[in-house]
C-alpha cells in the first residue's frame, strides 16, 4: 500500500450481510481461460476497538471462516472432485480459516489487510488489497460498509497439489490462485 493516511474505521462489529456478498476464488484453466467459483457457506466479522477480542485496542480484527464443502461450479463432478483429497480434502478439513494481524486503510478507502489463511491444516500469512467503502444506511435503518478485497495465493502452498500437465505445455490448472472476497457489512446494534 502506498504511504496513505490511514483512516479509523467505526468502532463495533460488522458482520456480513450474506445475501449482498461473494467468497470466491479465480484460476487460470487450460492456458486459456479463467475459471471462477464461490463458496456459499461462510460467515465473518471486522471488529473495531471495544467489541474486537483485543478490547479497547482500537485495532481492527478482520477474520472469518468457509465450509469448503460449500463450493459451488456448474458441474456436479468437478463439485465432487474440488471436494475430493486432491483438492479441499473437505471430508478431513471441512473450514477454511482466515484472521487478521493488521488493517490498514489509506486515503480513497484504500484497504490492506495482512493475516494468516489455513486450507486443509496448511497456514501461511497473506497480504490482501481492495478497497472499503461507507458507512452507508440502507432504508431499513442499517449502518453498512463495503470491503472489496483480492489475493493471489500459490494453491500448492496449501496442500491442493493435483495438475494435469497438457499436451502442447502448461497445465490444465495454474498455480496461482486469485482469491476474491466482496463483502457488505452491517454494524451490529
């Protein structure tokens, strides 16, 4: 991230709105495509200040969990296959895990956070980027923000080994990984 002021976020807990958010991730099929899919189970807070599990910090916590049993694509067998132990392995690890170290935002609602991602027992720390956006009140009376945040992670870092090498080269899955994550928050009362 640049050397932006960093900008205090509201204090409370923000947890996610599930129907207005997407955990999802991108990877590069065939050398020629870009193949994208989500997960429909996860849940999630940022914490600020009092309400985050360091108490009166101030520093904002990020965390949250995917059942990756919940991953969603357009086929049934490549569903069962994402499942299988050559990729998530969900029957033995059935949570994908994500917690903050530090949240930073900048000017323009820049946003960096760093933190550690665990897949199938494998953590490793991780940087991602985005944007924050709000605080907005929707015609319900609920204060919300907006967190858009993307990764790139080596998916053999986590144990997701399986590739199928091609006959005119490449691999029929890259190892880069983009994860995307668009969350919409809303304060707790």
């Amino acid at each position: 991230m640049s050397t932006a002021t960093a900008q205090p976020l509201a204090t409370g807990k923000w947890t996610i709105d599930k129907v207005h958010s997407h955990v999802g991730f991108a990877v590069r099929h065939m050398v020629v495509a870009t193949f994208r899919a989500q997960f429909d189970d996860y849940d999630g807070a940022l914490t600020v200040g009092a309400s985050s599990p360091e108490g009166d910090s101030g520093e904002p916590r990020l965390q949250g969990t995917v059942k990756a049993d919940s991953v969603v694509v357009k086929d049934e067998n490549l569903a069962a296959h994402l499942r299988s132990p050559e990729f998530f392995d969900t029957e033995r690890f059935p949570e994908i895990r994500f917690a903050s170290s530090a949240v930073r935002v900048g000017e323009g609602g820049e946003l960096e956070v760093e933190g550690e991602l665990t897949i199938k027992d494998h953590t490793h720390n991780l940087t991602a980027r985005g944007s924050i956006t709000g605080p907005q009140t929707d015609l319900a009376g609920n204060e919300k923000i907006g967190v858009e945040l993307e990764a790139i992670v080596d998916r053999r870092d986590y144990g997701l080994e399986w590739g199928a090498e091609l006959p005119k080269g490449g691999y029929a899955v890259d190892n880069d990984v983009r994860l995307e994550v668009s969350l919409e928050l809303v304060r707790e009362a």
